[in-house]
C-alpha cells in the first residue's frame, strides 16, 4: 500500500526543512578522516547522533575470537585494537509493522597526495551544488540521510510501527568483519537497506572479491652485475602479467552469465600495493604485490583461490629461480562471495513506489562491479538486503565528491520507504 499523499508530503517538507543542518551534520562527518584503522573518532560521532535523537545504542569492540567460523570472513592484518560497531534501536511499545536494517560504513579508503586535490580531502567544500571531500559519496552522505530520513518521519509526527536498527559498521572497504560482527551479536530485521551511492538505482547484485599478497623473492648482487642476480621486481611483473591473462579468462567466462553478461569486462584485477628492494644500487631480493580481483556472484571463493595460486605457480615455473623459491601467495582481506538478492516482490515495490513519489521517474536497476555489506544480510543470515543512494562521482578518487539534490531525493525516497514498510501511525 502506497504512502498517503499528504503523509508523503509531510515528511518530504521536514526533509526539506532540515536539509541545511543535514549537510552541515555530513560536512562535520566527512572532516573525520576514518581509514581503516582510525575509525573510532567516526563512530564516536555515529553513537552521538543516535543518542541525540532517542535510540537505544549498543557500542561494541569487535572481538574477531566470535566471528571466527562465519561465512566469508575477511583476513586481518592490521591494527584491530580500536574497532568498534555501533547499532542504536528504535523499538515502537508495541511491534505491528515490519522491521528494517538501516546500514552505512564510517571507513574510507586513503585520500592518496594532498596536492593532487583541489581542496584538503576532509576539509569538505561545496561547489556547484557538489560537496567535495573524502567519504563524502562513499558513504558518508548515505548514511546520515537514512538517519534524517527516519528523523522526518519522527518529526512529522508519526511514530513507526515496526522496528528500526541503525547501524555503523567498519571495514567495509577491506573484510565486511563489521557488518559480520552485527549479525553475530544477533541484529536481524525483514529487509536491510544500504544507502550505498548507487545513483539512486536500485542495488540488489554485486560481485566477490579476493584481496591477495604476491609476495617474490629475488637473488641480489650488485647492479653492475645484474645479469647473476634474479630481479625480484621484475619477476613480480610477470607475476602480474600472468593475472592479468587469468582476468582475461574469467572475464570471457562472465560474458555468458544471465546477469553480468550484459556488463563489458565485470571482473577486474588491480595490482594496488607494490613494496620492493632495499637499495637503487642491489638487485632487488624481494618484492610484495597487494592484488584484488572481482569474481562472479555464484563463483566458489575456494575454486578461485586454487586458480589464482596455480596461475602463478604456472607463470614461476617458467623462470628457473622462481621455480626453485617459487612466489608466496598470502590472502590479505576480502574472501568474499557476491550476491544475488533473491526476489522479493514487497521489497521492489515499495522502493519503486517512493522511487516514483519523489523522483517522477522508473526505478532503474544497478550491476555493481564491486562489493557491498549486503552480501552477509542476503546470502548466509535470511535478511533481503539491497542497496540504494544518492549520486557520487570520483570515488576512491581524486576529489571524491557527492550530489547535494541527489542527497535529498534520496533522504526523501528512504524516508518515504521506510514508512511504507515499517508502517506508521500518528504520533502523540
């Protein structure tokens, strides 16, 4: 049942209302610069803003001992000392409407040389109806306008009839494990909505991801004579050069899929670390490759970590060094399956109904070529879960930056299917 007109365009007016603190709240969220590993001073501010508006808020260290043995766990590898997820709940007194999970990750990936930004990357600006800072698009922006969106409904003076948890989880750039750690702990809702920046379409696919260290060893001497020694970041380039041929394989495999047959080259290989060498002068000794590789939603993470490991074994055999200390392959962080949200008729209608309200248009659908939190909600734990959000541009990029109307359609479009799934009642 769709949304009374004049219930839709009450909430919409708060929205609207609203919408300048609303910014303000996400320029001061995107000054926090949250890389993984310094997320902390970002989720102090989630559980601030739960707080302040009325939720019950559950704040956590993730202890990885109590996730061990879940589904797609990620590798890892670095400083997990200050990792926290934090849930605040809205429960109405009595539960006659269904339940949903609202869900945005705090970490951002590394902002790269301040110099190649036109402005400090969290010192956020806005031009041209842009705002512009790291996060910004991906996903700090959706976050706080599914946590307005709630807000203008409250503020309009409904209560919701089914329950709400708001949830800000960690390491969605490189594991999940914050996402897992909120399953763990036992969250569960009818559907789950994650205001990813999808464009405002509608996400309900996205592919697996590997995250692996090639790690290369080399025989060194000094440069004058290179020729007896084994250059080891070479031999990492040709490591390289043999995965980008497996990439090509797997892409060629992709193009008969029902889904992401339609979508030219879905599965991408980046080399995106590289450590080497101790001295200009030596013959590198060793070289590490931080690699990612996309594959197919209904692909065996195990299968393809046996091809990516016989890719490279292959292509060492090849050089007499190599096979004889043949390269290491370390799993560094994703090992994570995709998803395919199974097909749930409420769902797609309500989304393409507050879709329709706000924007006049059809919802369109998205083919990520990346990975989402949705995958654990859908897949191993029995929640639909999806993603939609505003427009963003250049993420992971120079200038990352986020489409200030877009963020308020999408406010109003969350808003509005939140209330139609929750259902709502007038409040006191």
């Amino acid at each position: 049942m769709s949304l009374a007109d004049q219930d839709s365009r009450k909430i919409a007016d708060v929205v609207d209302r609203d919408f300048e603190d609303q910014v303000e709240r996400t320029k001061r969220f995107v000054s926090i610069p949250s890389t993984r590993g310094a997320e902390w001073p970002a989720q102090d501010f989630m559980a601030g803003e739960l707080r302040a508006r009325g939720y019950v808020v559950d704040d956590w260290q993730i202890d990885l001992t109590e996730l061990a043995g879940l589904p797609d766990l990620g590798v890892i590898t670095h400083d997990f000392s200050h990792a926290r997820t934090v849930v605040g709940t809205l429960k109405p007194d009595v539960e006659t409407g269904r339940s949903i999970i609202l869900q945005g990750h705090c970490d951002v990936v590394p902002a790269g040389p301040a110099r190649m930004w036109q402005s400090p990357a969290y010192q956020p600006v806005i031009k041209d109806g842009w705002l512009h800072g790291r996060g910004a698009a991906d996903m700090k922006g959706g976050t706080l306008a599914a946590l307005y969106a709630v807000e203008a409904i409250r503020n309009a003076g409904f209560r919701l009839q089914g329950r709400v948890h708001f949830q800000s989880v960690i390491e969605e750039e490189s594991t999940g494990v914050g996402a897992l750690s909120a399953l763990q702990r036992g969250y569960r809702a009818d559907c789950a909505l994650l205001p990813e920046p999808t464009g405002q379409r509608f996400g309900d696919v996205c592919l697996g991801v590997i995250w692996f260290r090639l790690r290369v060893a080399g025989e060194p001497t000094h440069v004058s004579h290179a020729g007896e020694g084994f250059n080891a970041i070479k031999a990492a380039m040709e490591m390289v050069r043999a995965l980008e041929r497996l990439e090509d394989s797997w892409n060629e495999r992709a193009a008969g899929h029902p889904i992401y047959g339609e979508v030219e080259h879905p599965l991408n290989f980046n080399p995106g670390i590289i450590h080497g060498g101790d001295w200009a002068s030596s013959v590198p000794s060793w070289c590490e490759v931080d690699c990612r590789i996309g594959l197919l939603p209904d692909w065996s993470v195990e299968a393809c970590q046996e091809e990516i490991v016989a890719c490279i074994r292959t292509a060492a055999a090849k050089m007499p060094f190599l096979a004889n200390n043949p390269p290491e392959v370390e799993w560094s962080g994703y090992l994570s399956h995709g998803y395919v949200m199974r097909d749930d008729p409420a769902i797609r209608h309500v989304l393409e109904d507050a879709h329709r309200a706000v924007t006049g248009e059809p919802l369109k659908r998205r083919l990520a070529t990346s990975l989402n939190d949705a995958r654990f909600y859908d897949r191993h734990f029995g929640v639909p879960a999806f993603c939609y959000g505003p427009v963003g541009e250049r993420i992971h990029g120079f200038n990352e930056r986020l489409n200030l109307e877009s963020l308020r359609e999408t406010t109003k479009t969350i808003a509005n299917f939140v209330a139609q799934w929750c259902g709502i009642e007038p409040g006191c």
